[in-house]
C-alpha cells in the first residue's frame, strides 16, 4: 500500500509532521494542517474537555491516569497544536490563570512545575511548545542530573544511577527547551544525558551489556512517562544526534517491527483513564508508522 497516503489520510497532527519529517516540505505546506490540530480530531477533543477552570480531568496531575492537565497538555504539544491558534491561546490562558501544584508545592503555576524530573521535564515540553518554558524547571533539572548523566525521580544522591524512564522525560524536556531559544545554556547537560542513553545502547546494562527492561522492547503511544526503545530514538533523532554503530541494535528492532503492508501496529497501551483514544491496540497505527519511519530515514535505513 502506499504509507504515505495512509498517513496524510489521518489526522491533521499525523498530516503536518508527515509533510515536515518524511516529506521534507517547508512550513508553507503544512501550515494549515497543524493549524487544523485545534479544530478536528484528536486536539480538538483534547480542548473540548477541558474545565472551565483551566484543569483537564479536575487535576494537575494523577498518578495512574492520563486524562488530568499534565498529560493532557504533554499531548497537545506531541500534536503539535500551534499556541497562536484562537482555541489553544483560549486554553492557555485558562491553563496560566487558573492551574497551579497545589497547596504541597507553594501554590507553584502549572508551567513553574514541581520538583520531579520526570514531571518536570514533560512540563517543560508543553512549556517550550506553548511559550511558557520555566527557568525554574531548567534550574532544577541542570541541578539533579547524576554523575553517570541521567536522572532519577526516585533518588536525590547524585551518585546514584539515572534511570531511563526520568532521563528521557529531563532530555525532551530540555531539548525542546533548547529549540525554543531558551536563555541557559543546557547543551552540556543534555550531551551527557544522551552519553548515558547510547552508552547503553538504548536498552542494555553498561556493566554487562543485559537487557534492562524486555518491556522497552514493546512500543506503546502515548508513552506518558515511560521509556521505551522506539521513544529513545525518535528523541535523539528530533535532537539532531548522529545515528552511530551504538543505536544499530534498536534501529534494527524498530525495523523488524514493520508488517508487510509497511505500516507498523500499536502493540499495547498504558493502562488508565485517558481522554482521547487515539489508535486500537493491535491494529495498524499511524503514529507508530510516523515515528518508525523518521527513525529509519534519520538512521539512513531505507524506507521500503
């Protein structure tokens, strides 16, 4: 079949970032279809329900779903709804003027963040998105980073090991921060944070080479704030990292994933409440197809 038309057949959020990142066409071209994020689909069931008090799911945050505003909004900026768009400027607002951390963290605004890693590199992703990246986060993140150069939302001694599942969060977190011109220098940090992700090859021990986790080997989406192997390439991918001989394994799994149509399935989802079901486990995904393929064109593999 031909993939690409199945993927300019979906949303407008699969649209935009086909036309940018396997296409290669300029803003011009994909211009309306991410301004289309916030009016049909998938972004515009996100902003539908949000409350009038700015929260999705009348929470900042939960722990075991995925329907309150810090999902909710790591989403929005995953479709890439533009922050200049009438509804999602609307949204922000709500977002700014009437969401904050609770009485726990000082009453902290939803795009301060809180103390986590991991929650705080996914606000700063919305962050950096929407026009709103926190120096604070960035402080925070620079100063718990560990001495082997990742992060651990479950330890505060920075001798510690990092643990995969928060560096990925604190990396995406920074980089977008990155791109969106932030003012601190974070480069160094982020150089080290993806030293300790490629230095294990993505996915195995740095002492013995083990496997660390077979459940990084199932590829889920949304991924929240979990880490797995197709999640770690198409950050270093969107980082500008060189492909090298030490993503060779993982590029392969990706690989080997793709049915014979050419599409790629979404293997399993992350149990909780979410707002928006996107894609069916077990049936062809578009975002699975999107990510694997700019993964595979980034690592030189060709496309068919």
């Amino acid at each position: 079949m031909d993939v690409t038309a199945w993927l300019l057949d979906g949303d407008p959020a699969i649209r935009w970032q086909t036309r940018r990142d396997l296409l290669g066409e300029p803003p011009s071209a994909w211009a309306e279809d991410r301004a289309a994020v916030e009016r049909t689909g998938w972004g515009a069931a996100l902003l539908d329900a949000q409350d009038p008090s700015g929260t999705w799911g009348g929470a900042v945050w939960k722990p075991e779903d995925w329907d309150a505003t810090d999902d909710t909004m790591l989403l929005l900026a995953t479709l890439g709804a533009a922050p200049d768009g009438p509804r999602m400027a609307e949204a922000l607002r709500r977002v700014r003027q009437g969401v904050d951390w609770g009485e726990e963290w000082g009453r902290s605004p939803f795009f301060e963040g809180e103390v986590e890693p991991c929650i705080n590199g996914r606000v700063l992703v919305a962050g950096a998105a929407f026009g709103s990246a926190s120096e604070r986060i960035v402080g925070l993140l620079l100063a718990d980073q560990k001495d082997d150069g990742g992060w651990n939302c479950y330890s505060e001694d920075h001798a510690d090991p990092g643990s995969f599942h928060s560096t990925i969060c604190a990396l995406e977190g920074l980089v977008a921060y990155r791109g969106a011109d932030g003012p601190t220098d974070v480069s160094a940090a982020i150089a080290r944070g993806h030293a300790y992700l490629l230095d294990r090859a993505l996915l195995r021990r740095k002492r013995d080479g083990t496997l660390i986790d077979e459940d990084w080997l199932t590829f889920r989406f949304p991924t929240y704030w979990r880490y797995d192997v197709l999640r770690g390439l198409d950050h270093l991918r969107a980082a500008g990292v060189p492909a090298d001989d030490r993503v060779a394994e993982a590029v392969e799994l990706v690989a080997g994933k793709r049915g014979g149509d050419g599409r790629w399935l979404l293997e399993a989802a992350i149990p909780g409440r979410t707002i928006v079901t996107m894609e069916q486990v077990g049936e062809p995904s578009r975002w699975q197809t999107l990510r694997a393929l700019r993964v595979l064109a980034w690592a030189g593999r060709p496309s068919a």
